[in-house]
C-alpha cells in the first residue's frame, strides 16, 4: 500500500523530488546567451542597465538554444518592432520615482522617431545610436 | 532444597524475553537501515547530476522599492510552468496598492494578475501613495498548506521548496483554503493542487527561477541561505527586511524589503 520512496526524506514520496524537477526549462538564462552573443552580453555589462536579462525582452528562448545546432533556427522574439519599451518605462504614479519614465506621446511627438532609433536598448541609456 | 536453575520462573522469563526482543529489533533495524538509504539514494540519483537536497536552503527576497510593476514575472511564470492562460490562475503575481493617509482608505487591484499591465486606475487618483508588491508562494517553513493535506502530497523539501506532488494529490482543495497568502489554486487541467515551485526544475539545474530571471529591474532576488556566496545574504543584511503576515507564524522563505503595514 506504501507507495516506493514514500517516507524517504519526510511523509511524502521521495520521488516526486525528482518528477517535479524534469519538467524542460523555456527560458535559457543569459550565461546561455552569452555563449554565442558575447559582445551583446558584454555591452549591457558594461551599460547602466545591467540588471534586465536577455529574455526580459526577447521572451523564452531556451528552444533556440536547443535548436542551434539545427537549421531551422527557432528565432527568439524580436522586440524592435513593437512598442516594447513602454511595458517598463512608460509613466506610472505607482512606479518608485527614481526609475526613468517617459510620457511617450510627447517624447515621440516631439522627436518623431520610435525609441530604438535614438536609443540603442544595449548600451547606456544616454547614448546615442550611431 | 528444590532447584531452580533450569526452571522457567516470571523473573527469568521477563529477564530472558527483554534479552530476544532487544537484540530482535536491532538486527531487524540494522538490515533496514541499509536498504533505507539505498531508496534514499534511489530517489536522489534521479535528480539533476550532482545535486544535493540537503546542500541547499532556498530563499528569495523582493525589493518593493524597485518593483516597477511590469508584470514580466507573471508572464515568464506562465510560459515557464505551462500555467492555465484563462485569467485568474497564477504561480506569482502583481498586485498595485493605493493607500490613503495613514491607511484610512486602501485600494489593491490586479488586473489580470498584472501579466498585461496596469492601466490607469481612476479610483486611485488622489492617493497619498501608490507602489507595486509581487506576490508569490512565500514556502514558508511552518506552511499551513502542508499540515492540512490529508495524503501527504504537500510537502517541504530538504532544500526549503514547498512542492506539489501531482501524482498524489487528490484535489481536496483544503491547501488551498489553508494558504493564508492565497497562492494556491487547482489546476483546471489536473484537477490537483498547483503553486510555485519555486522552478524546481531550474534551480535544480543551477539556473534561476523564471521570475527572477526576467525581472529587468532585479527587484526579485534569488538565494540560497546556506550558501556564504550568494548575494542574498548581503541583501539581508544590509535592507530592513519583512515577511508577510508574520503573526500567523508561518516562518515564509519570501522576504521583502520596503514592505508597507498596509500589504497583507
């Protein structure tokens, strides 16, 4: 009636430890992406962001890790053509004060560019894309 | 004179019986004891190479302060542990808190778990302050989901995760009455018991839980207590750090820097 490994660490079965810890991973990790894209990896290390990690934006990507070797490359998300950066930086009153927002109405309005096109979303905040 | 050498009388029998018993049961404890940790040993080697329960005290700590309420957590969640993606089932989750004065008047809303945003909010206008507080299974070290459950599908691991086993669980749903941070839910899918694993299949891989790895501003922190190099024991030590609802005893393994009386 006792199932097996029931009782092995505690009253529960030992191996659903192990059952529970097969499920595959979606997301990679950035060590992960910083095996192919380095130089990436390395300019937001050394930007003032350093904390958002690749799949912050570009979504889960541990199947294009899986993939890479194969030809049909599954490609993670590209954020560029959306109006990604709004997720984040968008103004919002219950947002902590010290984090940068932006009213992106007026800031696009006034420039009459998307934010990619000024900002380069890998390096420093401030500095301009070439 | 009558002999009474080969005679069974009550104080031999007693003195000759404790004799048996006690050398029974050691035999019998002695020949288990390597079986035992045979199965143990059985069920560790299915785990990832070379990881060790027992080695490990996992904790995390959320920093309200830098919280900016972008939701990436729930959604990574979602993708990650394949969560339901009909709207009211979540792992982890965002709430946004508006309190008025002293805490005369507190408004808390979740649109959607915070996975799409928060859109402006007209009832919160005017409000003296207004922050965002991401919520998550706390695995609390006294959890009340564990003592509840009948069949012992709930349960605590050796490494501070307190885990579902779906194979076991029979969707009694007291675990999720007993949670008093309302983090469990049952899974429309299974018809069991479903919450935060913390991504044991992650950390057990030595990557870092879904959430934690996504948030772009590091306001969720990951850690394991036992480990003199993780960075969350600068974290603890240098913050004021709370717990939620410390009162019930719970001991949670979720801290949280910058917490508000008035999230509960």
């Amino acid at each position: 009636m006792v199932p097996e490994s029931f009782g092995d660490f505690g009253h529960y079965r030992g191996n659903a430890l192990a059952e529970i810890a097969t499920h595959t991973p979606q997301f990679a990790g950035r060590q992960a992406c910083a095996e192919c894209h380095e130089e990436v990896v390395n300019a937001m290390a050394n930007a003032t962001r350093k904390v958002p990690g690749c799949e912050t934006c570009h979504g889960p990507s541990a199947t294009h890790v899986r993939l890479i070797d194969d030809e049909d490359v599954f490609p993670p998300w590209d954020p560029s053509p959306n109006q990604w950066c709004v997720t984040c930086h968008a103004t919002d009153p219950s947002r902590p004060e010290a984090f940068p927002q932006v009213d992106f109405n007026l800031h696009e309005k006034k420039s009459g560019k998307t934010c990619i096109q000024c900002h380069d979303p890998h390096k420093h905040r401030l500095e301009k894309k070439k | 004179m009558r002999k009474a050498v080969n005679k069974l009388t009550r104080r031999s029998f007693l003195k000759l019986a404790t004799r048996w018993i006690s050398a029974g049961t050691l035999l019998v404890t002695g020949l288990m004891a390597p079986l035992r940790s045979r199965a143990k040993d059985k069920a560790l080697a299915a785990l990832p190479k070379g990881y060790k329960p027992t080695a490990h005290e996992w904790c995390m700590s959320i920093d309200i302060e830098k919280c900016i309420g972008c939701g990436r957590c729930g959604v990574a969640c979602k993708a990650e542990n394949d969560v339901p993606k009909e709207p009211y089932f979540f792992r982890t989750w965002v709430e946004r808190y508006f309190v008025w004065g002293t805490g005369k008047k507190t408004l808390v809303d979740s649109p959607n778990g915070g996975i799409d945003g928060f859109p402006e909010n007209r009832d919160g206008r005017g409000a003296d302050k207004s922050f965002y507080v991401p919520k998550m299974c706390n695995h609390c070290e006294h959890s009340p989901c564990e003592q509840v459950c009948p069949v012992g599908a709930t349960f605590r691991s050796p490494d501070g995760v307190v885990l579902v086993d779906k194979d076991y669980c029979i969707g009694c749903r007291f675990c999720v009455q007993a949670c008093p941070y309302g983090c469990r839910f049952i899974n429309p899918e299974t018809m069991t018991a479903d919450k935060c694993t913390m991504c044991y299949h992650r950390i057990t891989k030595g990557l870092l839980p879904a959430c934690a790895e996504v948030c772009p501003t590091g306001a969720r922190m990951f850690g394991d207590l036992k480990d003199a190099k993780s960075p969350i024991h600068a974290f603890l030590a240098k913050n004021k750090v709370q717990v939620l609802k410390p009162h019930l005893r719970t001991h949670p393994r979720v801290f949280y820097a910058g917490l508000d009386k008035e999230v509960k």
